[in-house]
C-alpha cells in the first residue's frame, strides 16, 4: 500500500459523517494479476481480500494498480495498473500514444500482443459458457480459438485500422476526441490508429469543432461513400463543413434527437453476399470491413437453407441475413425480418423490395412475433442487442420447432445466458464460432448454430 486514501466528504450531520463510506480513489496496491474477466480488465485481490478489476494489466503480472473507482466495503473496486513490476510475456508496448492509464477509453488491449488478445477472448467466452449456461468448449461444439478477420493477422506493434464508424467527442475547446474510460471526459487526438483509412482520410481531427457535442464519422466499405453525423450543442449554429474528402452531411435535431440531412445522401452503400445495401442514420451495420460478410457466411453455412423453407431474421436491422436466407430459400421459400427501428425497416424493405417471398415488420420481437400468428418455422436468425434476447423471447422461439437456428452476438454473457434458456426449452448447441472483428477491444462476435436436443441427451 502506498498512498493514503481520500477522506470521505462530510455529509448533513455527525451521523452521515460517521457513517459515509471512505473512497479508495488514488490508493495504490502492490498486487498479482489473476485471470482475465469480461470487460476488458483482470482480476486481482488486495491484501484485506477485496476484489480489483485491473486494467492496462495482464494475468501472471505483478503491477502497482492504482484505484480509480471504489470505496471501502464495496463489492469490488477498479483500478489502472500504473507500474508493471513483473511483465507477461505477452505484452508489448502500446502502439497507439493515446492507450494507458488514465487516457482514451476505445481500446483495451493495447498492450498485448494480437495472438495474446484472442486467447484472453477466448478465455472469457469459456468462462460465461462455463458461468451462466453450464457448457464446456467441448460441449458447445467449440474449439476454443477466437478468429481474426482477414487482414487482422499483424505482427506485434501494429494495428488493424477496421473501425469504419467512430464517434468523436468534442472537449470545450472545440478540438475532437474520444472518451476516457467510464468517463465524459474527452482526450483530445491527431489520429486514431483503429479508425478505417477512409474514416482518417476525413481530418476530422484537424478541424475545429466548436459549437458540437460529438462527430460520428461514416466510411462505407462497401463504397466510396462517407458521412458525417454532426450533434449540436444546445442553441450553437451548425459549421460549415469542408473536410478532406466529399462528404454527406447530417445533423441530430436539438428538439427531436432525430438524424436530419443537411446535404448529401441520407444513406452509405454496403456490400454483402453479392448485394448492395442502403444503411440510413441510425440503421445497424458491422463495424468492421469484413464482418457482414464473414456473419453472413459463418450463419449460412450452420444452418444450411434448403429451397422451400421458412426462415425468421429477428433484430433484422437492414437485412443482412434476410436477403441472405431469401437467395438461398428459393420462390417457393419464405422470409420474414422482424426490426425495431423504423429507419431500418425502411432501408430493409428497400433493400429486399425484389423478393416477393420477404416480409419485413416493425417493432418489438417479442410483440410482433406473437401477432405474426406464426405457430412453426424451420429456420431462425437471430441477432439481438448487447443485453441478448432474454427468457421470454427465446422460450417463444424454442417453441417454433426450427431445425436450427443461427445466433449472433456481441456479447459473450448474453449470449451464455440466451443458450441456457434455449437448453430449457429443448435446444442445444451444435456449433460455436468466435471471431475477433473488434481488435484492440475486449469485445468479440460469436455465431452459436442450435438444434433441437435429442431425447434423452
């Protein structure tokens, strides 16, 4: 231990002061790094026993982590390793000037090395499965291996530049930036090393932005086309803008929260599977250059469609999956999307309006389905939110009778929980694939491919 901690501040009365909890904000611990947890930190103790989730650390280290939330008492507390006293092998040097304690909140793992990055996902995705739906690797059909997208396999000390949408923020100054970790606090940048070249080639960091709240910057990869998405403070006019390449220009209305277009298009073009897709302001598409295509292929190939039958895209966003399952289904198949955003449904029905057999609906999966008065179907897609399907939505699917169904996730614990209601409901997992389409970051794809449980397995 080697700095006192903060004196808790002093409430309305004697009674509050005795009782206020003491923070530990800015003690240091000398301590050894356990494994790796979800979120992007590792698991330490202190020496009273008291849990830390470490970042900028890795397992096996012996660091000084310095506490950055948390207080006597608490459950656990969080902390930056500020001092390396034993180094992994794994770990390198960060490339990226803006990593480390205290600084940009993007990315997590800059200080490992890449092969070291996806055994530590791996880690984590084996650890949910094992936590919340009781399954191995082995069990859920599972390697272990996390994969990394075509392109990503780089020697240790360089960075994949993947992230073809990133949200800037904008300190008082007027200069952009990203957020600190668990924090509103902007640091201000020159270049983000993740950021796709097309979003780079933009200067967004070079301009001043006062005025703004946040910048999102859009480079399709599927086209030439670029967008920014520009978010007003309250009652500041917006700036004329002339960046480094030709750009489409939308604002977040003060009054509405709605995207409107100031000049440009109000969509990019995405390519997938042969297709080109329309992505409105505010419509879903992944990320990375390579990850539709490689989702795509990853859930086509589980549940291997077959002319004739009947599909569900559920969370269809502009649908990816849907026009995928419509090519593969044939006249005679059938496909419905079920999404909750209205500017998605609209891109979705544009971009699937030359297949008869493609019906896509707005709303809540777990009200619309019920509406639908669809009673069995053969095959489901589904890839929800970062909070997962939940109990209610996947026991109404489990009881549709699909011979497989494909589910996508961002989420290892949500994803881990969802398969443990489908176990309940009669469905195991046949296969399981891990993708790393988020280098740099703690967060990893999966594609789980379930059938129905054979009896008495």
């Amino acid at each position: 231990m080697q700095a006192e901690p903060k004196k808790a501040q002093a409430g309305n009365s004697s009674a509050d002061a005795s009782e206020a909890s003491v923070s530990l904000i800015g003690r240091e611990y000398e301590v050894e790094i356990g494994p790796v947890a979800h979120g992007g930190h590792c698991i330490a103790r202190t020496d009273e026993g008291q849990v830390l989730f470490v970042r900028h650390a890795l397992p096996g280290e012996k660091v000084v982590a310095r506490v950055t939330e948390g207080e006597e008492g608490a459950r656990f507390i969080r902390a930056d390793a500020v001092q390396i006293l034993s180094a992994s092998k794994d770990r390198v040097e960060a490339p990226c000037p803006y990593a480390g304690p205290g600084r940009c909140g993007g990315c997590d793992w800059q200080h490992a090395k890449p092969g070291a990055q996806r055994r530590l996902k791996g880690e984590v995705i084996a650890e949910q499965l094992k936590r919340l739906a009781g399954l191995t690797p082995e069990e859920a059909g599972w390697d272990g291996t996390v994969m990394p997208a075509e392109g990503d396999k780089l020697p240790p000390g360089e960075v994949p530049s993947w992230r073809t949408r990133v949200q800037y923020a904008v300190d008082p100054d007027g200069n952009a930036g990203l957020r600190r970790h668990r924090s509103h606090e902007v640091e201000p940048i020159e270049h983000c090393m993740i950021a796709a070249e097309g979003v780079s080639e933009l200067g967004i960091e070079q301009r001043d932005w006062s005025g703004m709240a946040s910048i999102e910057a859009i480079a399709a990869s599927g086209s030439q086309d670029r967008q920014v998405i520009l978010a007003p403070r309250p009652g500041a006019r917006l700036p004329i803008v002339e960046l480094d390449k030709p750009v489409s220009v939308m604002r977040i209305g003060e009054k509405d929260g709605g995207t409107h277009r100031v000049h440009g298009r109000p969509f990019v073009r995405e390519r997938a599977d042969g297709r080109t897709y329309r992505v409105g302001s505010g419509g879903f598409w992944q990320v990375h250059p390579k990850a539709a295509e490689t989702l795509m292929l990853a859930v086509m190939q589980g549940l291997t469609p077959r002319k004739g039958e009947s599909a569900l895209d559920l969370y269809c966003g502009v649908g990816l999956f849907a026009g995928a399952l419509a090519d593969r289904v044939g006249e005679k198949g059938a496909v419905l999307g079920i999404e909750s955003s209205k500017r998605a449904v609209e891109d979705a029905r544009h971009n699937l309006a030359s297949f008869d057999r493609v019906r896509i609906e707005q709303g809540k999966v777990e009200s619309v389905l019920p509406r639908t008065g669809i009673t069995e179907v053969d095959l489901i897609v589904l890839d929800p939110p970062r909070a997962g399907a939940g109990k209610q939505t996947v026991r109404q699917l489990a009881s549709l009778g699909a011979r497989r169904i494909a589910y996508v996730a961002c989420d290892p614990a949500a994803l881990a929980r969802d398969l443990g209601y489908f176990r309940e409901g009669g469905y195991r997992v046949r296969t399981l694939r891990a993708f790393d389409l988020f280098p740099m970051t703690h967060h990893v794809e999966c594609v789980a491919i379930l059938e129905p449980a054979k009896e008495g397995a």
